[in-house]
C-alpha cells in the first residue's frame, strides 16, 4: 500500500484515490475549495507581513511558515466551533489556566446561537483576558476578506447568509464569527469556517466547545508531537477525550483511571451505511503514542501545515457521523499519520441533553445530510 499520485488505500473497509485530479473531479468544482489563507493581526505577529495572502501554497505563505517561531515557542491556533453551549467559556477558562503558556494560544471561535446572544458574558470575557495577560476591552473590528467572500460574495455552492459579524476579542487572542445558528450547517461547515481565522500560528489544534484539560497540556502536547515527529513526517495527535460530568469546574482533577487514554476502533455501521468510531479507554498509559488509523474531530494537535494539505471541505453540510472517517482517509491519503497520546491529556463532556443542537433543524437537517452522503460515499469508493 502506498501513497501519492493515484495511490489507492484502505480504511476501515474503504477505497480512496489521493491523486489531485480524481480529488478535483470528485469536488465538482473549477480548483479544490480554498484553503485557509492567513491573516496575521500586527499585533501578534513576529515580523510584519505587509498584505492579506492568497489561498494557501502561494510563496507567501511559504514564507510567512518559514517565519515563524521555533517549536520550543510556537503559537498554537485553537479551532472551535460552538453551537449554543453554555461550556464554552468554562472550556476556554480550562485550556488557559491548564496550559503553561496560556499567551501563546490564539483561538479562532464559530458561534452559532439563536437569540443573537453572545459567547461570552462581560465578566467571563474579563477572566480570560486576565488569564492571557491582557487587558479587557471592548471588541475589536476583525477584517477577514476570505469569510468576507464566503457570505457575501457567492462564488462558492455554500450556504450562506448576510447576517453575520466578525470581531477581535481578548486583545486579539480570540477571533470572531457570529453566525445565525438557523444559517450554521454542522460541525464540518463551523469548522471549515474556522480555519480561515489562521494567522500563521505554528500549531493547529481543532476542539469542541466542551472540554476539560489536564495540567501543562501545552508542554505535553508538543513533547509527544515532537516524538512522533521522529516516526513521521506529518504526525498528528488525535483520540477520544474520557468523559467528564456537566458542572465540573475549568481546574476538574479526574480520577487517576480516567487519566489513561482512550483507544479509537471501529464501531459500527449505522443506518445510513456511514461507519461510526468508538473508544475503548486503555487500563495504563503507554509509553509512547501508538499510531492508529482513527481521528477525531474534537481533539486534533498538529502542525497547522495540515490546514494547507488538508482543509475541511466546505460541501459535507449537517455531517457529524461520517466526518471523522473521511477526514482519517484524507489525512491518510495526503501523508498524515495519526497517532493515539501515551495519556489523557483533555475530557470530553459526551452529553448533548444540556443543550440545543443542529439535529433540531430536521427539514434542511434531512435535505442537506442526504446530499453529502451521497458525496462522501463518492469520494471514499
């Protein structure tokens, strides 16, 4: 089995050709769908960039990856998507005073609600700046030509509606899109949303809005990259987060059983015919990360040069069950290995009763799941 240039592989029972003109032809469009392109505010950035680039590949983001920080420093660019949760801010209080260098987190935020509420109260987005170390203010314009483009230029086939806002949060370590959660279309649009808030940041993690982080997740996080990295040339970090009970605070200490990780396997096949992954947490912690065929969407760590390779496809709308083995295949397909932490390294809060969520839009739920799977079962056979 082999990778490139019409290479077939296998996953979990599928078949998926990795040439980029198969890929393009599949897509139904003129070039692949944009990747992101980054924006990086003057205030964050290490040397200056003087324009707005093109989609990624061109010779300026080349050159504005070549600029970053080493690793030992480098920025991590958070991708989370949050429809109506009220976890978000405990989520973002717990990835802040976990990590050792909390200044260096830069999250790019998809918040989707039904009442034009905002993310976060006044008092909440005041705790965070404190915890990043900077002043709270008032929000900031945030200028993205490309999410621009997306809502109101109409190049693309994609939903999309007039009424959104962008703004800089938190002295610019948040950066946000508001959207109408009747105009969201599921977590692979929220997410593909989200990373077009790239700024070059040297990492890339994508997490859901409800999560709990163990101590100095940063530093441990970038250690097991850096070993995998001695095993792979593209590694990334992925599993299943244990799960954690509604109401634990942003500091939760599990217990010493739920701090060994999970490993993800096959599960089943649902009635749409889309394979459905499990985790089955391990009795101890391993030794190093193991390698595993399996990603999952709402922990993913890796050099964000996988935003450039491997950007979400704006076309899979209303896709949750079927999202993850697809990605694995992509990631697969394009030299990625995904590799399972030695430990748990954040929690997961399985419950959705707490909550509203998009399965409750049924009729554009029903009309729109129908078409992406007949697109993901294109693209995987």
């Amino acid at each position: 089995m082999r990778r490139g240039s019409h290479a077939l592989s296998c996953l979990a029972g599928f078949v998926v050709c990795a040439c980029s003109s198969c890929w393009i032809g599949l897509w139904g469009l003129d070039r692949p769908f944009a990747v992101p392109r980054v924006h990086r505010s003057t205030k964050h950035a290490p040397r200056p960039i003087h324009a707005r680039f093109a989609v990624a590949g061109s010779a300026e983001v080349v050159e504005a990856l070549a600029e970053s920080p080493s690793e030992e420093e480098g920025r991590v660019f958070v991708s989370v998507a949050a429809f109506c949760d009220p976890e978000l801010s405990a989520t973002l209080r717990s990835m802040l005073t976990q990590a050792r260098r909390p200044e260096l987190l830069f999250v790019g935020l998809v918040w989707q609600s039904f009442e034009d509420e905002d993310p976060l109260s006044r008092e909440e987005l005041a705790d965070l700046s404190a915890l990043w170390g900077v002043k709270d203010g008032d929000a900031e314009v945030y200028e993205n030509p490309v999410l621009t483009e997306i809502f109101e230029g109409r190049k693309l086939p994609l939903p999309a509606s007039p009424k959104y806002s962008c703004a800089e949060l938190a002295g610019g370590h948040i950066r946000l899109l508001k959207i109408r959660a009747q105009d969201a279309r599921g977590p692979c649009w929220a997410r593909y949303l989200a990373q077009h808030m790239w700024a070059g940041e040297d990492f890339y993690m994508q997490v859901d809005s409800h999560m709990r982080f163990v101590p100095q997740w940063d530093d441990e996080m970038r250690a097991q990259l850096a070993w995998c990295g001695r095993q792979s040339e593209k590694p990334v970090l992925s599993t299943y987060g244990r799960n954690y009970p509604l109401g634990s605070p942003p500091d939760w200490d599990p217990p010493e059983t739920y701090k060994t990780p999970g490993l993800i396997c096959a599960g089943f096949f649902d009635s749409n015919g889309v394979l459905n992954i499990q985790s089955r947490p391990l009795k101890d912690k391993l030794e190093n990360p193991r390698r595993n065929p399996f990603w999952s969407g709402h922990f993913s760590f890796s050099s964000s040069k996988v935003l450039k390779e491997v950007p979400y496809d704006p076309q899979c709308l209303m896709l949750l069950f079927g999202e993850e083995p697809l990605m694995a295949a992509r990631l697969f397909t394009h030299g990625w290995d995904v590799y399972t932490p030695s430990e748990g390294l954040l929690f997961h809060l399985w419950d959705r009763d707490y909550r509203r969520t998009f399965f409750e839009m049924k009729q554009i739920y029903d009309e729109l799941l129908t078409r992406t799977l007949r697109r993901g079962f294109l693209l995987l056979c």
